[in-house]
C-alpha cells in the first residue's frame, strides 16, 4: 500500500475476536479504537491505546507526538483532540512495532537512521498485513535540538534496549521521554554490563534535568536512574556472581481473566508473549518458566538470543538488572588484565 496524506487506519476487523481488558476492567474487541488521555505537566499529555504509550508535547504554535502505538483507530485524530494547534509530526523513539504501527497516519516521522529498516517489521498477530511503509522519514541524531518555539527537544541516542534508540529532553518540563530504555521496572543489559553502566552514566552526566521518566510502559520516578548507576557499579565491582539464574521475572500485568466466550482476553498495552513461552519451552528452559507459571514475559526473551543465554537477574536498590554473565566486560580479558 503506497502511503499518502490523511489515510484511513489500519483495518483491525481481523482482531475482532481477540479481547482487550483495560484498566477499569471492561473488556473490548481489540479492533474497536479505544483512547485514553491524562494531563502530566503543562501543556503534556500520556495517551493510552495499544502498544506502548504515545506522549503528546505542546508548544507555542504546534503539536508534537511521541511514538504511535498499535492500537485500533485514528490515534493522530484523538491526540488533535487535546488542543487546537496543530499535529502532523511523530518522534520514534526506537523502531519497535508497538511504537510503530501507526507512524503513517502522520505526515512526517523522525527517527534514527538505524530505526528505518526494521520501523515495520510485524509481531502480534500484525504479520501479514498491508501496512504502508514509505511514507516520509526525517533522521535525527545525537545532539539535535526539535524546536516547538517556547519548548526544546534535545536528542539523545544512547542504545540500550534496542539499536538506534532516542531519547528526548525536555529541560522545560523535567521530563526525559526514554522510550523503553529506562522502563523502572527491570533494566534490561542486553549488551555487556560495562557497556550498560557507560550508557547510565551518560544519562546520569544530565541527571539534574529531568525529575520523570516518560516511558513506553508508563512514568516512573527519575531516581531509577540512579539505581541503575549503583547496581550496575555493584555488579561491575566483583559481584557478577550474586545474580541469580533462577528468578521469578518481572512481568507486565495481565487481564483478570484468561478467556471470554471462548475468546483470547489480553491486558491492554501488554502483548502476547505466548511465543516466548513456546520458545523457552524448545529450547530446554522449562525450570525458568516454573517461576512465572509457564508464562513468557519480556525478562525471558533474551534467553532466545543465540548468541547467549540471559541468565541472571540481580535485584537490589529497589530495581532489577538482568544481565549475561558472559558479559559482564567488553572485553573478557580485561578484568585480568587491570
């Protein structure tokens, strides 16, 4: 499908017979839009749909929204509802479906230049389906500044959850807006440890300038950054032993109920991880899947990755660290070698 100004959403009618379960406890057809709006500092607004959060920043002439989602509906339409300036640009933080479905209902998206090639690639059920994927890109960088005239965006790209990712501060509003790097729950070290904790330093190199995070899972106390510094410091300094291999993982909510009618209920905004479930089940990891009631969940993916097993999980400072333990340096002579 060729992209062009003002298209229809996506058609969901294939859904109809999956549920949705939002926060008050009504169940939907995941094909029936559904949007949900709160006020979070001035001028900025959370808007829940499907898929990870989008986060909508005014400024004195313009809208601008952050990551689209993968709900049903016009979620471009409903965000033009919170004020009478105008919206036509979208900001990716990373290129992961569930921040990306629906970019072509705007008129202009920025992303990183790594975020461009997988920016469409399906999961979810989504597989299949005719989604334009051309409409236009602008690529940002580390260091740019989006200016709405009365507000700044200042870019940062720091990758830990995924390759190309962007961040975006407002100094204005004390908001870093993270995508799902800094999710406030469990913090995910897909790559050394060491790597990690120099991307947390980074983030703590501007920490007097953010109180929140604004984060594709929800909003979340700044000071998780600095957990994250001191557990991964922990970790760094001989005690890459302590994580354990076996651990009840951090999982997002889930609907009350697991069917309806003889239909699928999910919680909105947490996709299927049934797949992660099946996988771990494959590949030997049955005693893991104990811990979460034969469950899949985000804190189990990376054990799926073949270049290494994610297996260990440290709690401490109030948060979580998962981490390879064949990982733990850049180098792995470099720790005998200091």
């Amino acid at each position: 499908m060729r992209w062009k100004k003002n298209m229809d959403p996506l058609d969901m009618s294939k859904f109809h017979d999956v549920l949705i379960e939002d926060e008050d406890g009504s169940i939907q057809p995941k094909d029936e839009p559904y949007f949900k709006s709160r006020l979070i500092a001035p001028g900025t607004w959370q808007v829940l749909s499907d898929g990870d959060y989008t986060y909508v920043i005014e400024g004195d002439d313009e809208l601008i929204a952050i990551d689209s989602g993968m709900g049903a509906g016009n979620i471009r339409e409903f965000c033009q509802t919170l004020s009478e300036k105008p919206l036509y640009r979208l900001l990716n933080t990373h290129n992961h479906f569930d921040h990306t479905a629906n970019n072509f209902l705007f008129d202009v998206v920025y992303m990183s230049p790594k975020s461009y090639e997988g920016r469409c690639q399906a999961f979810g059920g989504f597989e299949g389906m005719d989604i334009p994927d051309d409409y236009p890109v602008v690529f940002l960088k580390d260091g740019d500044v989006i200016n709405l005239n009365g507000r700044e965006l200042e870019v940062f790209n720091i990758e830990e959850h995924c390759s190309g990712s962007l961040q975006f501060l407002d100094r204005k509003a004390r908001i870093l807006f993270c995508g799902d790097e800094l999710n406030g729950n469990f913090f995910d070290s897909r790559i050394s440890v060491e790597h990690s904790f120099r991307n947390v330093k980074r983030w703590m190199s501007f920490r007097d300038s953010y109180d929140l995070l604004c984060a594709g899972n929800g909003i979340h106390d700044a000071d998780y950054v600095d957990r994250y510094y001191e557990t991964l410091k922990y970790i760094l300094d001989n005690h890459e032993d302590e994580g354990e291999e076996f651990y009840a993982p951090y999982e997002d909510p889930r609907a009350s109920v697991g069917s309806r009618d003889g239909k699928p209920v999910f919680a909105r905004r947490s996709p299927d991880m049934q797949f992660v479930a099946d996988g771990l089940k494959a590949a030997g990891f049955e005693k893991h899947l104990e811990l979460s009631g034969g469950r899949g969940c985000f804190c189990f993916m990376r054990k799926l990755t073949p270049d290494g097993i994610f297996d260990r999980q440290l709690e401490k400072n109030g948060c979580r660290v998962c981490y390879y333990q064949n990982r733990i340096w850049d180098k792995k002579e470099k720790r005998n070698n200091e």
